[in-house]
C-alpha cells in the first residue's frame, strides 16, 4: 500500500513538482513576515512605551521574546516536522503566527504583548524550518541551489525592509498595526499551503525524542539569551555567565543523550561528514560577518557620520538589494553549477571578507567607500549563502529536511550571536584602548557627553572609528580564513565521494550477478 505522500511523488514532473515555484512563491511568502517581525518592532519602541506605559526591561523583552522562542525551538520545529508532516507543521506555524499577531495587534499591556510575541516564536519556529524543508523536498539537484538561493534571498530582504516597513506603517497608522497587517498574509499564504503544498513526512515514523527536544530547547533558549544579554550586561556579568553556562551544559547533555538513544532528534554521526561540517562551519561564519558587520555599521553611520535611524537603515540597504538582484536572477545558481559548491563558497566567502576590509579601509570619512563595500559583500553572501544551505541539506538524509533546516537556522542564530559579541568586543578593547578616560562612560553618547570640549569629542569619535575599522579588519580575517577553510572540507568530502563511486557501483553490479546465478537454476 502507497502512503499519501508516496502517492504525491509520483506525480512530480522530471523537474519536481508541477507547481514547485509558485509553492515557493507562496512560502516565501509566509518566511518574509516571519523574518520582518525580527526587526520591526525596533521602530516602534517610543510609541509601545508612550501608549502601553512600558518601561526599557518591557520593550526588551517585546523585541527578544521571540527570537529567543524561535531559536530556541528551531530544532524541535524540524524534528517535528520531519515525523508529523511538513505540510502539517507548516499550516499550524501560519495558524499559531497569525494568531499570536492578533493578539499582539489588539495588546492593552505590555505582559500581553510579550505572550502574544512568544507565541509568534512559536510559529516562526516552524515556519522557517519547514519552508526550506518543503523546498528540498519539491526542487531536484538541477534547480535546488537557484530555489534556495530564492529562499535565502527573502531573508536578506526581510531583515533590511524590517524597520524601512515598520517607520512607514507607523506613519500612518497606530502601532498595533505593525502586527495586524500579518493576518491576511498568514491566511493567503495558509489557504495557498493547504491547496498546493504536497505533504511529505519520514516514512520510518521514528518514536518522539522528547528528552532530546526538551534539552535542545532548553539550551538553545539560555545560549541565545546570554548572547542577547551581553551587550547590555557585559559579557562577563553574573547575569550572562550564568546563562552561558548553563545552556552549555544543557547543550552537553543534549549531544550526549543524543549519542545512546536509538531514535535521535539530531544524529550526531552527521558531524563525522566533512562535508556537512565544512558547510556548517560557513554558514556561521556568514553569519558572523553579516550581522556583526551591519551592527558595526549602524553605529559608524549614526555616531561618526551622524545619520539618524531611518538614513542609516536606508544606507545598509545596498547589500541586501545585491543578494536579491544576483539570487533573483539566477547568477549565483548559474555560478554554483559552473564551478562547484567549494569554488563557489571560497570566491563568496573572500568577497565578503574584502567588503569587510573595503568598508573598514575606504568608509572611514564618507558613505562612498562604505557603498562599495555593502555591495561586494553582498555578492559574496548572495553566492555563499545558497551554495553552505543547500550542501548541509544535500548532507543530510531526504527524511531528514527538517532537522536539516533546524540546524542551519540554528547555526544563523549563533552566527548572529557571535558576530555582534565577537566584533563589538573588539571594537570596545579598541576604544578603550585609544581613549582609557572613556572607558567608564559605556557608550559612545555617554563619551561624547562628557567629553571637555570639541577638540576632545573629534578625538573620541576618532577612537571610536579607529575601533570600528579594527573591529571590521578582524571580521574579514575570520570569515576568510572560516571560508578557505569550509571550501577545503567541502572538496575533500567531494573527493572522497568521487572515489567511494566506482566501488559501490562494482558492489552493486556484483550483488545483482549473485542474485542472478542464485535465481538461475530455479527458473
């Protein structure tokens, strides 16, 4: 007897689904929202602490409520997705993210708001992993790479236009919009789900891992809240360490639970492919260079070049416009197919790295060097980003898609994570250094404030920039060498694959000889 989703296979076209792009259409869709609520709300902060009466630790937790639920549940999202139904999993993610932004939208308190954004968590969660599962498992090889270049294009896209689309609803509405505007998108895109989506889910039907999903959440959730907490705290504030290393121990006891239980969440024998860790040590490095760049770059645009908020978001716009017009168009797929997913990680990553350096050494004392180097990064994320996805993907058994996607979102959140506590750490060691009468204010404004006269403030603004091409130098150095690196696993696996083909295809030609002489003398 055929399953429904093995019924649905059989009616792929030799290039997947008949309807794959306008699936794809349709869940990027769902993913752009998701990804908007990352940063949307940024600009809504005087008007949440005007009408809903909401101090600073309030709006904190307005903004870090649901990432930290989402990343803290990508993994447990995946796995659930793989056992119960992708399709399934999807459709509850639109129904518990539209539900959570009426919620949000309709918010007398601030107690509620920080609920109803938890609960979008929830469904962010299994949105992000499901959408990039449902594209492995509707896209063949030849067009994988061009649909999660696609993919991966909608969040550069989400992650620029979160605030540009936040400042021009709030300029004409009232803050709850921001959230309520999510509905009729969710209900688009679930009565699109529901019609067009195939249903896919692991033929095996292994038993839950519940201890596992419980202790990957739980870790996951303290990792990331230190990560959120140390730029504000201090990175080594009792608050910080305490979380850091209680998700580090939870974390620990996940592997290891992981290792003896025969049904795991996540095989940790994957990290014996050096193919999936060449993948997975890019994808954070991108990561890292992405986000830590851009919060670097927020502060040189605001503090040394004095743009305000909106100017400076419009500023670093440039980079994602890049992603989306070179992943829109199919070139970096084009260039994936020509050269290889290592060639093609290698040129991304070094491209990123000398955007790094160009904004480091050229935007110092204007926006014209730090244009171009927005926009040589953005070719290397638009060509490395694609290519690290869907290797952990290809890496990873077809019914496991969705612990796949779990693990890459995941690896984007610590990538964020680290770039923002890494390069701002520098950045501050740097300052600290050049201006040690400084070091007490805490911030650059503080500094500023203190400072004793104009002579003194271009000399703190100077450090401050000194800090910040420092800190940008050291980026570029790490994602270079993470992606050297990456690129050099990845043509090893390659080799390695290359070599094991003949064998097994000589073991099979052999097996089906024995079975032919045991079968012989019976006919």
């Amino acid at each position: 007897m055929t399953t429904p989703a093995a019924a649905q296979r059989h009616d792929r076209s030799p290039q997947g689904y008949p309807q794959r792009w306008l699936i794809l259409g349709v869940i990027c869709l769902a993913q752009l929202v998701v990804l908007l609520d990352n940063t949307v709300l940024n600009v809504a902060i005087p008007s949440l602490t005007t009408e809903l009466d909401a101090s600073t630790a309030d709006v904190q937790w307005m903004i870090n409520a649901y990432s930290l639920v989402q990343a803290g549940l990508l993994l447990t999202a995946g796995s659930s997705a793989d056992r119960y139904g992708r399709r399934r999993m999807l459709i509850v993610g639109l129904v518990l993210f539209g539900a959570g932004s009426l919620v949000a939208g309709l918010a007398q308190s601030s107690g509620q708001l920080i609920a109803a954004r938890a609960g979008m968590g929830v469904g962010g969660a299994l949105l992000l992993t499901t959408t990039l599962a449902v594209v492995v498992q509707i896209f063949d090889d030849t067009e994988r790479v061009k649909a999660i270049g696609i993919w991966s294009t909608v969040s550069s896209l989400g992650f620029a236009a979160g605030p540009l689309f936040g400042g021009f609803v709030l300029d004409h509405f009232w803050w709850g919009a921001i959230f309520l505007i999510n509905i009729p998108v969710a209900v688009i895109a679930l009565v699109a789900v529901a019609r067009l989506v195939p249903e896919s889910k692991n033929a095996r039907g292994d038993r839950p891992d519940l201890p596992g999903a419980l202790l990957s959440t739980v870790g996951m959730t303290a990792v990331v809240f230190a990560i959120i907490s140390g730029p504000e705290h201090g990175w080594t504030s009792g608050r910080v360490l305490m979380s850091a290393f209680a998700g580090v121990a939870v974390l620990t006891g996940f592997v290891l639970w992981e290792l003896r239980v025969p049904f795991p969440m996540l095989d940790m024998h994957f990290f014996r492919n050096q193919k999936f860790i060449g993948a997975v040590a890019g994808a954070l490095l991108v990561a890292f260079g992405m986000t830590g760049s851009l919060f670097l770059l927020t502060q040189h645009l605001q503090f040394v070049l004095g743009y305000g908020p909106l100017e400076a978001g419009l500023r670093t716009a440039p980079m994602a416009l890049t992603v989306v017009a070179i992943n829109l168009t199919g070139l970096g797929a084009r260039l994936v197919g020509k050269v290889g997913t290592p060639t093609a990680i290698a040129a991304g990553m070094s491209s990123l790295a000398a955007g790094l350096v160009a904004i480091a050494v050229l935007g110092r004392h204007g926006y014209g060097g730090m244009l171009f180097g927005l926009i040589v990064m953005g070719v290397g994320i638009a060509l490395a980003m694609p290519a690290m996805a869907n290797a952990i993907m290809s890496a990873i058994p077809p019914e496991k898609a969705g612990v796949g996607a779990g693990v890459n979102g995941t690896l984007a959140e610590f990538g964020n994570g680290l770039g923002v506590a890494v390069l701002g750490a520098v950045l501050n060691a740097r300052f600290a250094a050049l201006v040690p009468a400084a070091v007490g204010a805490g911030s650059l404004p503080a500094a500023l404030a203190s400072a004793d006269g104009p002579g003194e403030r271009e000399l703190i603004k100077d450090a401050f920039a000194s800090g910040l091409e420092t800190s940008q130098l050291a980026g570029a150095v790490a994602v270079l060498a993470g992606g050297l690196l990456a690129a050099l696993l990845l043509r090893r696996a390659e080799r390695a694959e290359a070599v094991a083909r003949p064998v097994q295809a000589a073991d099979q030609v052999e097996k089906a000889g024995e079975r032919a002489e045991s079968t012989g003398p019976a006919a």
